[in-house]
C-alpha cells in the first residue's frame, strides 16, 4: 500500500535564515509522498529562491499566523496537512512517524514530541488543553502512538510546530480562526475538534527540534519584547471556549504569571524595570483588543485548486553515517560531513573533549547534526553528572539513543 500523500506548511515571517536552515531539515526527511508549502514573507520567499521550483510558495506579509497557515491549507493537495515552524528542524523520520495513525480511520489529528535549545530534552510532550487555556501533562507510551478523545472541556494538545490534520477534517471546519494572530490558534483547533469527540493521536517519535529563533515578539534568548498578541488571544480564546468561567480571574491569573516571569528575566539582567511595566502594559492593551475582535463563525475553507507536487530530493538519498571525533578535529569533521551530506547521506557528527561537560545537539546549515559535549558528561539531563566511558563506548550510546528517530531503528549501545 502506498503511503499516504502529505502537504508540510511552514509558515516564516522575519526569519529567512532559519527558514533555509528548516528547508534542509524538511528535504532530508525519509518520506516518500509528501510536498512543501512556504507561506512567507517576501525576505522569506526571496531567500529560497533556489528550491522555489520544488515546492509551492505563496506571498503573505500579513503577521497573523491563522491566516497564513489558512492559506498554505488551501493550497494543499495531500490527504493529510503537516505544519512545522520556520525555526525548528524534523528528524529525518519525522512525517513517517507523525503519519503512521492516521491508518485508523477513527484519527483525525495527530501530534508529536518537541526537543528544546538543547537538542536533548523535551520542550513539550503531551497535553491536554481545556477552556480556560490551562493544559497538563498526559501520561502516554513514549515508544509508539497513543490514541486520544477529545471531550467539550478537554482537547488533546498538538504543538504548532509539530502537528498534522487529515486536509478534509482542516478545510470543513474552516482551519484556524484569523481572530487568533499568535498564541493559542491550535490549541483553538484542538478544542474544536473535542468538541465534536473526534481523536487525536500522539506520536512520541514524531521529533521536531525546535529553537524558539528570535521574531517580533521575543528576542532570542526568550526574552519578550511584547505582550500584546499573548493578551489578545488568550481573551478570544476564553470568548470562544469559557464563556460560562470568571474570565476576569483567568486574566488575572495570567498576568501575574506574565508579571512573575518577567521579573525573573529582570533578575538575571534581560530587562531593566521600565521594561518589566512596558511589558505588562502591552499585556493590558492586548486584552482590551481581544475584546473587540471579530469571532464571526467560521465556514468551510475555499481551496485554490492545485496539483500534488512532490517534493524531489536534490540527491540520491542514502543511508546514515556516523563521524566521531574528538573536538580539536572539527574542521576536518565538519569537511567531511558537509560532503557526506552533499552525497545524500543524513550525517551524525559526535565531536567529544576529555571533560564532563553537558552535551548539545544542533542541526547544521549545511545539513548534518553535530552532539558536542564532554566524554564523561551528560547528555540527558536524568544521566549522573559524571560517568567513565571509552571513547567507541560513548559513541555507540549516543547514537543508540537516537537510533529510532534519525535513522528508523534500534542501533547497539547502553
């Protein structure tokens, strides 16, 4: 049996490096029926002018995420919508992960895991989402799918970045709702699809290593430059979804803990005192727009009528490699991977010093994953501070432990 067609939307605004760099990720992807559709600013679209003929592109300076990623749906002529945000990176089983419950027919959503900063632990795994916008966390079998029903007062959490719906399911329900710009559009989805009790999987090794890049609402390093967006769509949400709860209350709530973490950022020296106000007040006038924003009811999405068109990889796909070294070798690593990759190889470069530092894993412009890090420290968090290894030793471990999702099976290593 074929596998299922496939639509990725990445959405990209202010963000053409990253969105290059999330174009490479997508085009090692082990995937064998799936497109690409880039709905981007045009500093976005300009920058991929070099990939533009192998995938669909469509024009959109408008900051309202709902809207755009309405407009990559439209476009989409797979069975099943993917989404994954212009500053995150898939593994290379990614979509053959996040597609594989959608043989029960009963599936209508699907979500997966988010890595972090650090390329090692989880940003987010599974939640619940209810109509007051809290979520909590939801136990669930890390090695294979779980499947889910949504209730009115419950919706199962799918992350923007890392998502996929069945394309029918998105267009009759009328995608996401423009009143969302950013912050809280899915989760908008999430509930609409409890509502009517349709199931939602969760897919642990669907991996999405996301980076949380710079943009117009946060610097780099996470620190807020605006609240306005977070204020107006957590108030639309609880118009849509708590109109029966002291919305007031979970304003409050949620400003103090806007207000907490801002004076945490302040303590550290990411913002002075004037910000820490700056900020809220941002937050206030956001609930104030929320209010008045228009929640006229959605009706099924108008499709711009397209073909399917596959996305071809540049080369030849070939299997996995390791490289390994010790740190002082890294420009010669970083010459052979870059070829290795060029030759269509996904390339996982462990580069170790004699020392027990924490260990990173970042993706690479040129295309490969590089895990720098002590040959005694930690990689997952949970590990001992300090641990004896040979080198081989350490090098089979680390490539075990992401054997699953970078390469599609088990590799030797404890």
């Amino acid at each position: 049996m074929s596998e299922p067609s496939v639509s990725v939307v990445i959405v990209s605004r202010g963000r053409p490096d990253q969105l290059r760099v999330c174009l490479t990720g997508v085009g090692q992807l082990r995937y064998p029926n799936f497109e690409v559709i880039v709905v981007a600013d045009g500093e976005g679209l300009q920058a991929i002018e070099g990939v533009s003929e192998r995938i669909k592109t469509h024009q959109f300076d408008t900051p309202n995420i709902s809207q755009a990623r309405n407009h990559g749906i439209a476009r989409a002529a797979g069975g099943i919508v993917a989404f994954i945000d212009d500053d995150a990176v898939p593994e290379p089983t990614w979509l053959s992960y996040l597609v594989a419950p959608f043989a029960d027919p009963a599936v209508a959503a699907v979500g997966g895991f988010v890595i972090g900063r650090n390329g090692i632990s989880y940003q987010w795994k599974a939640r619940d989402i209810r109509p007051d916008g809290s979520s909590s966390p939801i136990t669930v079998d890390e090695t294979r799918p779980t499947v889910l029903q949504g209730t009115a007062t419950r919706g199962v959490k799918t992350e923007g970045t890392n998502m996929a719906f069945r394309r029918d399911v998105l267009v009759g329900m009328g995608g996401f709702h423009p009143a969302f710009a950013f912050y809280l559009d899915e989760s908008d989805v999430n509930l609409r699809l409890g509502e009517t009790g349709a199931c939602t999987a969760i897919a642990p090794r669907a991996i999405v290593h996301h980076g949380f890049s710079a943009s117009r609402y946060r610097q780099q390093d996470r620190t807020p430059k605006d609240l306005t967006q977070i204020g107006a769509s957590l108030v639309v949400f609880l118009r849509r979804h708590a109109r029966n709860s002291d919305c007031a209350e979970v304003i409050a709530a949620e400003r103090a803990q806007q207000r907490r973490r801002l004076l945490r950022q302040m303590a550290a020296g990411k913002l002075i005192p004037s910000d820490v106000g700056r900020l809220l007040k941002s937050f206030d006038k956001g609930c104030a727009e929320g209010a008045d924003r228009n929640l006229a009811p959605l009706t099924k999405l108008a499709l711009v009528e397209t073909e399917f068109r596959p996305f071809a990889p540049i080369v030849q796909a070939k299997g996995h490699i390791i490289i390994s070294a010790w740190r002082w070798h890294w420009r010669k690593c970083q010459i052979e991977a870059a070829q290795e990759v060029r030759d269509g190889s996904i390339v996982s470069l462990y580069l170790f010093s004699i020392s027990a530092r924490y260990h990173r894993v970042s993706f690479y412009p040129d295309g490969y994953w590089v895990q720098r890090g002590g040959l005694f420290g930690r990689s997952l968090r949970s590990d001992r501070l300090w641990r004896f290894y040979r080198f081989p030793r350490r090098v089979a471990r680390e490539a075990a432990r992401v054997a699953a999702v970078r390469f599609g099976r088990q590799a030797d290593g404890g």
